[in-house]
C-alpha cells in the first residue's frame, strides 16, 4: 500500500503542522511520520468537517458511538459518508442517515440547519456511487500523470449529487494548479452556494481572487474564511499579506499576529514574526501599540 511522508500530507491536504498534530493528539489520526491512503482519506473527512466548525472531540465522540451501534464498523469516517448536523456529525449507512451520539435518523435539513426526522419526510435517494467516485478521485489527482482522470473522476460525483461541496473544492483546487483560474474561481463559489458556511471555500477563492489581482474581492473572502473559523491560522497569514498591498498596516499587522498566536512554528512563521517587527519599527505605529 503507498505510505505517504507527514510532508506530503501537509502538501496534498494544505494543512498546517500544527492541525495535524492537533488531530493527531485527538486520536483522529494516525500517530507517526508515515501515512497510508486511507489515513488520507481519513484526514480529509477530519479536514472538511473542521473548516464546517465541527469541534474534533465531536467528532472523535461520534465515531466512537457509530462504532458501538454498527457491529464490524472499525471507521465511520472511511466506511460511511459523513455530514454536519450543527455542531454534530451524522453519518450515511446502508440508504439511512443517521446522528449516532443523539441515535436518530436523519432524512434532510431544514434550510436554518434544524434536523427532521425520518418519519416525517420522505426519504432521500442516496447512492454511494458519489462516494465512490470522489475516493477515486482522491487517489488520483496528485500525480500529474492521472489529472485529468481526477477531473473526470470529480465530475462525476458532482453529475450525480450537484451539491457535493468538497468535489467542488476539489476541481477548483486542481484548475487552480494547472493555472486555469477561471474554472477553479467557478468552482469555489459553487463550493460556497452548497455551503455558504465552508471556510476552507471561502479561503480558496481567496487564494484565485488574489492571484488574478483583485485584491479588494481577495480580502472579503479571507475575512468570510476567518470570520465562520477564527482559528484559521492561513487565512489570517493571507489576509496580513493582502493588506500589506493595500497599505493597511494596522489590519496586516492584526493578521500577523494572530497567526503567531494560531501556529508559532509553522512553515510561515519566521516570516510573519519579522513582519510584526518591521511593522512595529515603523513611525506611525510606534505610539499605537506601546500604549
């Protein structure tokens, strides 16, 4: 089986060291420096769930419940698709969905996120073919060689469930790569139409937003990405170098330093602790801040 290095893990998911070993601590990861495929395919469900602001003793509590109430079940997060019910995780098994910590079906959501039981709607046509799909896709779209094939692979889920946020995410991620801007833009804001409380979307269509220049339109989304997860710790690093082109040295400076605060020995950390100094040096925010 491939065994992927911490470092390439950090790369595939764009993740920080820090929430690796924040989840790692959590028992919602693999303890060690070598990852298999499906420890991947587990981060990413934690990664996804987490940018929904789902709290990771949560979700560490539903897996255990699943686990208890489906016999043979050894892990929820690979075997059964999962979805945020508020503050809870629900999980898709065999045609139901099912809250295993409040142990009730799930058919739908309201629009205010209320949950309804299964009695009084009917149910809902899942396939796991979806599911299915987006694993594959998953596999393939670090290697160049298969790209396009994980394009395809993602554009399927999405052919079958046009709400699956995360293949959104996904091929706008891989366009975004391959330097095709436009579509990877289309796909982050359909990534927010699914789900308009996606942070992780909200803080990629930053990332195109700023590398085609429009700088104003990049800063409203890290803020939308820091303000549904404030303790997302690259969208407040984004978000300080945003500001420093438009010459807003109070809010970058706010930015740096919550980053520091968020992840001190992450991979960008150096750079933004000498940015708070330069910042801090500078005349007009001397008398600011000794105060």
């Amino acid at each position: 089986m491939t065994q992927f290095k911490r470092t390439d893990v950090l790369r595939i998911l764009r993740i920080s060291p820090r929430q690796l070993s924040g989840w790692q601590r959590a028992g919602l990861a693999a303890v060690g420096e070598s990852f298999s495929f499906f420890d991947l395919l587990q981060l990413k469900k934690v990664r996804d769930l987490r940018a929904k602001r789902v709290r990771s003793a949560v979700i560490r509590q539903s897996l255990q419940a699943m686990q208890r109430q489906v016999s043979g079940m050894e892990n929820p997060l690979i075997e059964a698709g999962t979805l945020p019910v508020g503050s809870h995780v629900a999980y898709r098994h065999e045609g139901r969905v099912v809250d295993p910590i409040n142990g009730q079906f799930v058919m739908d959501f309201g629009e205010t996120g209320t949950v309804i039981e299964a009695g009084n709607v009917k149910p809902i046509a899942l396939t796991e073919t979806a599911a299915e799909f987006f694993t594959r896709g998953i596999a393939l779209e670090d290697d160049p060689a298969t790209c396009y094939e994980a394009i395809a692979a993602y554009e399927k889920v999405l052919e079958l469930d046009p709400h699956y946020a995360p293949a959104h995410i996904n091929l706008g991620t891989l366009y975004y790569n391959q330097g095709d801007y436009a579509l990877a833009e289309k796909h982050y804001r359909e990534a927010i139409e699914c789900d308009e409380r996606y942070a992780l979307a909200y803080f990629d269509l930053g990332n195109v937003l700023d590398e085609t220049e429009r700088v104003d339109e990049a800063i409203r989304a890290y803020r939308a990405a820091v303000a549904l997860a404030p303790t997302y710790a690259d969208a407040h690093y984004n978000l300080a170098l945003a500001y420093e082109r438009t010459k807003e040295a109070r809010k970058a400076l706010y930015h740096w330093k919550a980053y520091v605060r968020l992840d001190a020995n992450g991979p960008w950390a150096v750079h933004a602790k000498s940015q708070i100094k330069k910042l801090l040096n500078a005349e007009s925010l001397k008398v600011v801040y000794r105060r």
